[in-house]
C-alpha cells in the first residue's frame, strides 16, 4: 500500500520530516562565516553539496526557522561579507559540530562554544576550522532567496577559491575515503558514518559500457534468488564470457560437488549454482559469477 502526500495539506513541520528524512543521508557543510563587526559564526548545513567542478562550486543553503521565520546569522553575515569558509566534518568531531548548532545570540563565537581551533585563512576573511579533515575557502557568488516563509532555503553558491587538507586523510595523492570516516545528517536527531562495513564499492559505469539486464538471459533476470543489486553488477559487465570459459567451469571442484548432490534435479541444481554465483559476485568475482549462471543455463 502506498500513502500519496500533497505536500500544500500537510503542515510545515511535517513536510520537513518528511524530506529531511527520506532525502538522506546528507553531507555537512560546517561554515564559519563573519559580519561587518568582525563577529564570528560557525554553523553546520546539511542542504548543502558540490554543484560544479570547474568552476568549483559549493552551495548550502540556511533556511529560514521554522518557529519565528527568522533568518540564520550565517545568511545575514554572508550578505554582508560574501565569504565563507565550508569546513567538512567527519566522525572525530561530529559531537563538537553538533554542539555549534545551538542558536546562540549573535556575536557568540561557536569556535569558543564548542571548542575548536580558530585559524587565519589564506584568502577569505571567516577562520577555518582546524580540526576539520578539508576546508574550502570559498567566495560567495550568488545568494538566492526560494521565499519569506517559515522553512524556505536560500541557496548560498560558493566558488572554492583555496582548499585545506589534512596530510594524515591524503593518500597517494588522493582523499582516502576510508580515513576521512565521514558523517552524513539523516533525519531528526540522526546521523550515519561512512566507515567499516557501510562503505563498498561499486565499479562505475562511466568507466565501461556494461551490457545491461537485459542482455542476460531470461533465466537469469527473472531469478528467484539474485536481486537487483547483483543483475545491476552483472548488467555492468563489457561482455559475456566465451563458451569455452563456460564449459571449463564444469571442472572447478565446488560445481562438481554439488553436482553430485543435486544433479538429479535439475531445478534444485540451477537453484543451487545460483545460490554459489550469489555468493561468488557478492565476494567481488563477478566474472566468474557470471560463467557459474550461464552454465546453469546450459544444464
């Protein structure tokens, strides 16, 4: 059963629950911004990604408070000093980041707050956050202002005009993902981390031109035990293997084995080597998932 939403009938609160929740997880962008009396704000923005890369631009966006339909003093500040520093925030400092989101008066220095390093950026005004594992210093070229009512973004576009980065998350000169330990706002109080077991990867098609399921035979895209993630790797394949790579697969112990269980039934057999394929590209192989399929086709 499916609930249909018109977003103009339900209240504000609820809609952002909603959007806030099922649009997840989201990057944080943690802005240190400053007004005309040189007064300091650090605040974190999940409405916030990279748009472009060349030109480099950044955009987040300070919506207006649901409550009392005020403006965010990082709105405000960078209408007056079009800078902004966007710090990224990983796991070792998301409970400091979260602290800084308390709305305190203007002109509480947040740094102060939550604890963290004030340093003297290169180019803009707004200090970066030392602890961070990147930050950009950014221009800010465009403010664009959705509404004046409770909830409405304004999208803050931003062009990185220097980049940060701690050595100790660069790897052969690269961000390693996997140091970064990353943290992305899910809904309401909670938020995801992007380390051990939650990251995997997953081989990108730009890279190839995959054959896609629908090039793989019948029997295999309507398994009743592969899913849609493994036809979605198998469906990014170059090519299907030769039909000598198949025959020879008949050799490989594991497949006689279980031949000699179940090759009586020819339904439990193809049922089980889908089973072994579903393993076998769940480990990475997918070539040889693949061959395991089609030389089930053939029995």
């Amino acid at each position: 059963m499916i609930k249909t939403i018109d977003p103009t009938q339900i209240s504000q609160p609820e809609l952002h629950s909603i959007l806030l929740t099922a649009v997840a997880p989201r990057p944080i962008c943690f802005a240190s911004t400053i007004d005309k009396a040189g007064n300091v704000n650090l605040s974190p923005f999940s409405y916030f990604n990279v748009f472009s890369s060349n030109p480099p631009i950044l955009v987040f966006s300070p919506a207006r408070s649901g409550h009392d339909n005020s403006l965010k003093h990082s709105h405000k500040n960078v209408k007056e000093v079009p800078e902004v520093v966007i710090n990224i925030v990983n796991h070792a400092m998301v409970e400091q980041m979260s602290l800084s989101s308390t709305a305190y008066e203007k002109g509480v220095n947040e740094f102060v707050k939550a604890g963290f390093t004030e340093v003297a950026s290169e180019i803009v005004t707004p200090p970066r956050v030392g602890e961070a594992p990147v930050a950009f210093e950014c221009s800010v070229t465009e403010i664009i202002e959705l509404a004046d009512t409770p909830g409405a973004g304004n999208l803050i576009l931003c062009n990185v005009e220097k980049i940060h980065i701690n050595q100790y998350y660069y790897t052969d000169n690269q961000l390693d993902t996997k140091k970064l330990d990353l943290v992305g706002r899910m809904g309401g109080s909670w938020y995801t981390r992007s380390n051990g077991d939650s990251l995997f990867e997953i081989p990108k098609p730009i890279r190839t031109k995959g054959i896609g399921i629908d090039a793989l035979p019948k029997g295999i895209q309507e398994s009743e035990i592969l899913t849609g993630n493994n036809l979605g790797r198998l469906g990014n394949l170059e090519a299907l293997p030769s039909q000598s790579a198949i025959e020879a697969i008949a050799e490989d112990d594991e497949l006689r084995m279980l031949a000699k269980k179940v090759s009586a039934n020819t339904a439990e057999h193809k049922k089980q080597l889908h089973w072994l394929a579903q393993r076998i590209l769940e480990e990475g192989d997918t070539v040889k998932a693949i061959i395991i399929l089609l030389y089930a086709e053939n029995l």
